[in-house]
C-alpha cells in the first residue's frame, strides 16, 4: 500500500456527483495502485444528508468501493474529535470536517476538499488536496 487520503464530505460529494474530473481520478487512481480513501463516518453522514437523488445510488457504491475505508465514530474518536475542534477554538466546525482533520492527523494523510480553509481552522500541521 502506498499510503492514502482522507476525504471529508466534500470529496465524498465530488465523487458521487460526478462533477469534479480530480475526484473521478483520484478514485480511479486509488484503485489502481491500493490507495487508501478513508471516509469518515460523519463525513459520509453529511454527504448523504446533503446529497440530490442521483448521487445517492453513486454514494452506497463508494461505501463500497474497494480503496474506501469508513471510518468509525466510536467513543475514543468522538472524544479526539471534539477535543480537536475545542482546542482550535472551533467548537461550532462540523463535525465531518473535525473527525476528517482527526483521521489525517492520525495517519499522516492529506485531506481532500473543496473548503481547505475550513480543514486548516482545526489544525495547521494537516496537509491539504483541494478539489478544483
């Protein structure tokens, strides 16, 4: 395995909609040579809360998709997470976006989003993918 990437909801949207050729790419990509994509739960909660009826059906495949990992918000990741946008002094960040700064800081992946700025509020160590 050659390391990976976080994606927030951003990304998780980019990918179902199919509107972002970077996105359709970097799933192409992350197949093709083992990348792990990891998804936090609460990123794909927010993607399937904000998502339009086409996306849906996109939005169970890449649950399923074989470089996808969701991650779980269990208690020790609720606590890191929270404790994470507290310390910032964001507590009012969303929380996909705070477990997605917490997932890359753990592993030491970047983070793909639309909103960098969002993801750099909670913590100026994680490394960054805009999406174009």
């Amino acid at each position: 395995m050659i390391g990976g990437r976080v994606l927030d909801s951003t990304a998780v949207r980019a990918i179902a909609s199919g509107e972002s050729e970077y996105a359709a790419a970097l799933l192409a990509v992350a197949t093709e040579m083992g990348i792990t994509l990891a998804v936090p739960a609460t990123a794909l909660e927010e993607a399937w809360r904000w998502s339009t009826p086409s996306e849906r059906p996109w939005l169970e495949l890449l649950a399923q998709a074989s470089p996808v990992v969701v991650i779980d918000l269990d208690a020790a990741a609720a606590r890191k997470t929270g404790l994470l946008a507290s310390d910032a002094g964001q507590p009012q960040s969303e929380p996909a976006t705070a477990q997605s700064v917490a997932v890359a800081l753990q592993r030491d992946w970047p983070v793909v989003t639309r909103y960098p700025d969002a993801v750099l509020l909670l913590s100026s160590k994680v490394r960054t993918e805009t999406i174009p």
